[in-house]
C-alpha cells in the first residue's frame, strides 16, 4: 500500500501556506498526523468494503497531492483523477 509519510504531508502543509498566504509553521503536529491518518484509513476503508482498488504507480499520489496544493486543481480534476484509478475487483 503506498500512502505518503509525515515528511511529505508537512511539506504538503508547507506548500498550502505558502500559496495561500497563510501563517508559517505548524501549531499542532499530533493533530495534524492523526487528522491525516483517519482520513486516509477512511478513505482506503472505504473502497475495501466496496471491493474497489485504488491503482497507482510508486510516487503517483505524493505527486499529485503537491501538484493539487500548489496548482489549485478543481474539484471536477480532482474526481476525474481519482475515478482513472478506481478498478472493480471481479472474484
């Protein structure tokens, strides 16, 4: 299972503050690894029980992330991005 480590997530943080104007630095680094660590396990939860795979090459979903915080990708790119990477698994 590929899923990013707390080194990319705190640079994805960085990246959002910085096109965001926001403030610098993190206030609560044990809130953000565990908001982070529920949604990711809600999400990979989630298509198990649907029988859905999640498909993408080593590196693919750090990427993407970055290129959706820094590049302001749209919700509707976003979702297309995502559905390309969704299989039904046939048993």
């Amino acid at each position: 299972m590929i899923v990013l480590s707390l080194e990319h997530l705190l640079e994805i943080h960085s990246l959002v503050l910085a096109e965001t104007d926001g403030g610098e630095g993190l206030r609560d680094l044990g809130r953000l690894e565990a908001a982070i660590a529920v949604q990711m396990l809600a999400g990979l939860t989630l298509l198990k029980l649907n029988n859905i795979e999640f498909q993408t090459s080593p590196g693919e979903i750090e990427n993407y992330a970055v290129e959706i915080a820094t590049k302001h990708i749209d919700i509707k790119e976003i979702s297309n991005w995502l559905n390309a990477r969704l299989a039904q698994n046939r048993a």
